[in-house]
C-alpha cells in the first residue's frame, strides 16, 4: 500500500536537546513532553529525547516490518476474527495504523 508519510530517513536533531525529528529538508515533529508545573510548559528529558528516538526510526521501523510481513503472510490465517493474534495479522494491523487506516 502506498502511503502518504514522509520518506525517511529521519533522524533526531542537535540542535536542541536531540527532541526535534526532521529530514535534511523537513522538520517532522518536536517530541517534548507538556508539563504544566514547569514555566515555560516544556520538559526537556531524557524520555522526550528517547520518544524524538523513537519517532525517527519510524520510517525504517515501517518498512522493516512491511518487508516481513510480506515474507511471513500466509494464505489461511488461523486467527480467530476477534483476536487476531498471528505476527502477520498484527503486522498488518500495525501498518494500517500507521497509514491511518
């Protein structure tokens, strides 16, 4: 399925405190975490910058996993429809939510 994320690779950025995600081109997200007891409302953490981490390995983690899924779908799934259990049935319910579907 074509999907409509931008391409990596991200990566995490220096500039300020590893929690900003970007391309060389694009900014893709700021991960910081909202604390409404700090003055300016932002806490810079070791976690903001583990989640930043995360989120820019997005684009390798989809399609690492769109790649086993691929190699590991079976014909005749052996999940019961309510619980979907199988790694390729959940892999495939994780790239549809990553596409937002």
């Amino acid at each position: 399925m074509e999907t409509k994320f931008t391409p990596g690779p991200w990566e995490t950025s220096k500039r300020i405190d590893d929690r900003m995600v970007s391309t060389s081109e694009l900014e893709i997200a700021d991960v910081s975490m909202v604390d409404p007891c700090e003055k300016r409302g932002f806490k810079f953490s070791e976690q903001s910058k583990a989640n930043a981490q995360l989120v820019a390995a997005a684009p390798d983690l989809y399609a690492a996993l769109e790649r086993m899924a691929r190699l590991h779908r079976h014909d005749g799934c052996l999940c019961q429809p309510i619980n979907r259990t199988c790694a390729p049935c959940q892999a495939d319910e994780a790239l549809a939510k990553a596409r937002g579907e």
